[in-house]
C-alpha cells in the first residue's frame, strides 16, 4: 500500500486543531484505559489498521493486558471489560455505525447510567474523533510501521 499524500504537510493548521482536541480529551478525566479501549474498538470496526497498531502499542505501554486488547473484538461475550466499560463500548460502537445504529435509546440509557453528563460528552468527542483519525488515515492511506521481523515475505 502506498500513502496517497502527506496530510500532515498538507494542512498542518486542521491537524494542529486535531490534536489540541487529543489534548483536550487526554486531560478531560476519562480513564487512560478506557481511552484506549475505544480508540482501539473504533479502529477495528473501521478497519484502520494505522490506529489499530497506534492504539494497541499505546495501550500496552499504558498496562493493558494482551489479553483484553486480544478479545476487544468480542468484548460482549468476554467478562474482562467492567460495565464502565462496557457501556463506553456500547456508545462506541453506536456511534461509529451511526448510520446503521441511529444511537438507539438503549445505547444512551445504558451508557447514561454510568457516565456523567461531562464524561459522557467527553466520551462522544473522544468517539468522534477516533472516527475523524480513522478516516484520515484510511483516505489517503497511512501505513503502519512494520518491523523486519513482521514483514511479509
């Protein structure tokens, strides 16, 4: 795969306001694993492989365990995940499939029950643009790095 433009050269003022965002939600009180946890979900259901390495390293470097970064695809039937969690799961994957989802009334009452009014727009932004990223690197196509020893042959 071959990266279709350099977006950071590109418009170097739209990611500067990207990442005071980032800064924002890495200081609004939302939980570092939690954060990971969603940036890695988001990324999966989009198919960014880009974030998906990002998020993983990130998260192992911030404690996560493999084994929750490994079973995140199937969180619902695993009992790793606390119901914080879960909930911040749920809205994750209601919004990123919001044309499919509509974020039905289930969603937001399951995630309202644990989740503060702040923490719970925080947790939208924190979803949204995990969205944004992935779209930007799935348009024009970031790759991963990828270690010698991980090259395909």
């Amino acid at each position: 795969m071959k990266m279709r433009m350099n977006f950071l050269a590109a418009a170097p003022n739209a990611i500067k306001a990207m990442q005071q965002l980032e800064a924002y939600i890495s200081e609004c009180g939302l939980e570092r694993g939690l954060i990971h946890l969603v940036k890695t979900r988001a990324s999966q259901i989009n198919g960014c492989a880009y974030c998906v390495h990002m998020h993983t390293r990130e998260a192992r470097a911030d404690g996560e365990t493999e084994e929750r970064l490994y079973l995140l695809s199937a969180w619902r039937e695993s009992p790793l995940y606390t119901p914080r969690e879960r909930a911040a799961l749920t809205w994750t994957e209601s919004l990123t499939r919001i044309a499919q989802t509509g974020a039905p009334d289930k969603d937001y009452e399951d995630v309202k029950a644990l989740f503060k009014d702040e923490e719970l727009m925080n947790l939208t932004l924190l979803i949204g643009a995990i969205n944004v990223w992935n779209r930007i690197a799935i348009g024009f196509r970031s790759v991963h790095p990828v270690t010698q020893s991980g090259a395909a042959a």
